[in-house]
C-alpha cells in the first residue's frame, strides 16, 4: 500500500490483463497525484478494484517500498492491447 492505496505491481501487461479478467474488476491508472491527492471515495474504488502503475511517480513509489522489477504500464497502451486481443468476444465502455 502506498498512502493508503493498494498498488497491484504485475511484470507484464498481459498479467495485469488476466488479474483483471479473472477477478472481473476495473482497472484504474495511478500516477502521483491520485496516490498523494485521492478523496476517500477514490481510494476505497481503487482498493476495491485493481490500481496499476500508469504513471512513473507511481513505479518510484512501488520502487521505494520495495518491490521490484515494477512496470509503468500506460493506460492507452493497455486499452489498445485489451480491445486488439478481446474486441471479439467482450464489449467495453
């Protein structure tokens, strides 16, 4: 947890994708300011979900804290790989 936030650190993109798919959560993007910055109703939708490291404060933060081999995982990136591999058989919004 970093500032209260719980920070799902996968070595893949393709992990996170199949964290997310087999505990059917959302995927919300952390960077800096939504760590430090975050209302309480914001945090508790995170930790109920899956935040990943989208931003690089977020990847130095994990870093800080210990955990290695941490992957900053931009979110647009992730989208596209997600509907490429998925667009046939899941709908998204």
């Amino acid at each position: 947890m970093i500032y209260g936030i719980r920070c799902y650190a996968p070595i893949s993109h393709q992990e996170l994708v199949d964290y997310a798919f087999a505990n059917k959560s959302i995927l919300i993007a952390l960077n800096a300011e939504k760590i430090l910055k975050a209302p309480s109703e914001l945090r508790n939708l995170i930790n109920k979900n899956i935040g990943y490291s989208d931003g690089i404060g977020a990847v130095w933060a994990l870093k800080k804290k210990g955990v290695d081999n941490v992957l900053r995982i931009p979110g647009v990136e992730l989208w596209l790989e997600i509907i490429k591999e998925h667009h046939k058989d899941k709908t998204f919004y």
